[in-house]
C-alpha cells in the first residue's frame, strides 16, 4: 500500500502517453529556475496500467543520483526499504551518461542483487 501519489501535485500526467506519470521531475521541466530547460538529475515514469517504475538515472555521480530517487520515491510513497523492493520496477542509466552501466537495471541501493556502484 502507498500513498495516493497520483493525486500528488507534483505527479504529472505525461501528455503523450495516457496512463503514463512523472512522479517528481519529468524530461520537460525547468528545474534551474532561471528559466532554462536544465536536465533533472533523474526522472521516474509510472505506468498505471502494469504498476511499473521506470527510473533513469541521467548524472553523474550515478550512486549519489540513485540515493536521491530512492529517498525521494520512499517519501512519496510513504513505503519502506523492504516495500520498495517489492515494487515493479527499473533504475537504468543511458548510455550518454556511463557507457558501462547502460543497459543495466541497477536496482535500489538496498535491495538483494542490487547493482554496487
């Protein structure tokens, strides 16, 4: 059980793709406040219909980047490390910003068979 995060302020629906939410920063927002698309360190999609996270990691340094998507999902959620686990989910670099973990699901920090960074 969560939180109703998709009635959350900050959860946006991704226009282009119905049943589709940003939780938090989205690829399109202007996170420097002056006015400049700068990109966010991580984005997170839900998808309604399958449940599913869909996290990506896009700065560096990857393991710092990834504590921030955890704490911050946690929050929204009002889940813990263990229920974290337990979601369907992903945590993916692009290739842009490590060519050696690109094409890996990292996990969370905490779970079994997580990623060490």
């Amino acid at each position: 059980m969560t939180k109703e995060f998709l009635r959350d302020p900050v959860t946006k629906s991704d226009p282009i793709n119905p049943g589709h939410y940003y939780v938090g920063y989205n690829k399109l927002e202007d996170i420097s406040g002056a006015g400049t698309s700068a990109a966010p360190p991580y984005v997170i999609e839900y998808i309604e219909r399958t449940h599913y996270f869909n996290v990506a990691l896009l700065q560096e340094p990857v393991a710092t980047v990834r504590q921030e998507a955890e704490q911050y999902l946690m929050g929204r959620l009002g889940i813990n490390q263990t229920d974290m686990c337990r979601l369907k989910y992903t945590v993916s670099v692009p290739y842009t910003v490590s060519p050696f973990y690109a094409g890996t699901s990292l996990g969370w920090s905490f779970c079994p068979g997580a990623v060490q960074l």
